[in-house]
C-alpha cells in the first residue's frame, strides 16, 4: 500500500518541489503552487465522500484537464473518487490503499509539470533522459 513517504520520496526528486505542513496536512509545492495534497474532509466534501476521507488515506493531484479527471475515475472508479470539493480543479483525489507505486509516481509527477514553470520541466527531462 503507497503512504505519504511515497508521495515524499517521488516528491523529493522533483527539481523544486516542496513540502508544506497545512490545515489539511501535508501538501506539495512547486513555485509556489500547489500540485499535491493529503486529502481531509471539509464541511463543503459530499458527504458519502467525507466518510471516505476521514477513514483512509487519499491524496489530490491537479490534472491537465477535466477530461483527464474523468478519464482516471472510470477507468478504476473503486481507487478515484467522482467528487471532492470545486475548489483547486481540475484535480482528482484518489484512495491511496487503491494506486500502484509505478501509477502514483506518474500522478504525482504529471501534476508537478502541470504546475512547474518550463526551466523546472526541462532541467527534469534532462535529469531523466
């Protein structure tokens, strides 16, 4: 099962990213913009969805597009979760017991490009060519 030193050690090799402690947990940061967060049940989450928070571990990532969004949760609507709060979109937050390491990684990274400035891109790329 992934856990939040997962989500630390692929965080760390991002050039730039940070970790935050905030009101809702941890959070990662690249440039000042978030692109990864431990995921906590707020009065505005659905409720069947806040049940689910307040009992197990998920993790939000910002995605490219809403489609991509859409995408994740029928592809395997048992570890994506159709609905969380509207702020912060387009992102998806996911059961982390339910994500492959190979998979999180990939999330992980995919949304610190979405908000990583070009140079931060690139100096990755060229780390990992």
């Amino acid at each position: 099962m992934a856990d939040l030193d997962d989500v630390r050690r692929i965080a760390a090799a991002l050039p730039g990213s940070e970790e935050r402690a905030t009101t809702g947990g941890a959070a990662w940061f690249v440039r000042n913009k978030l692109y990864a967060w431990e995921c906590h049940p707020w009065p505005s989450t659905p409720a069947e969805v806040r049940e689910i928070l307040a009992t197990e571990l998920v993790l939000g990532v910002k995605v490219g597009d809403p489609l991509d969004r859409l995408a994740l949760v029928e592809m395997a609507p048992e570890v994506f979760l159709r609905a969380t709060t509207s702020w912060g979109e387009p992102k998806v937050a996911f059961r982390m017991a339910g994500i492959e390491q190979d998979h999180l990684a990939e999330l992980v990274i995919e949304a610190w490009r979405i908000q990583a400035p070009q140079y931060l891109r690139r100096e990755f790329d060229e780390a990992n060519a």
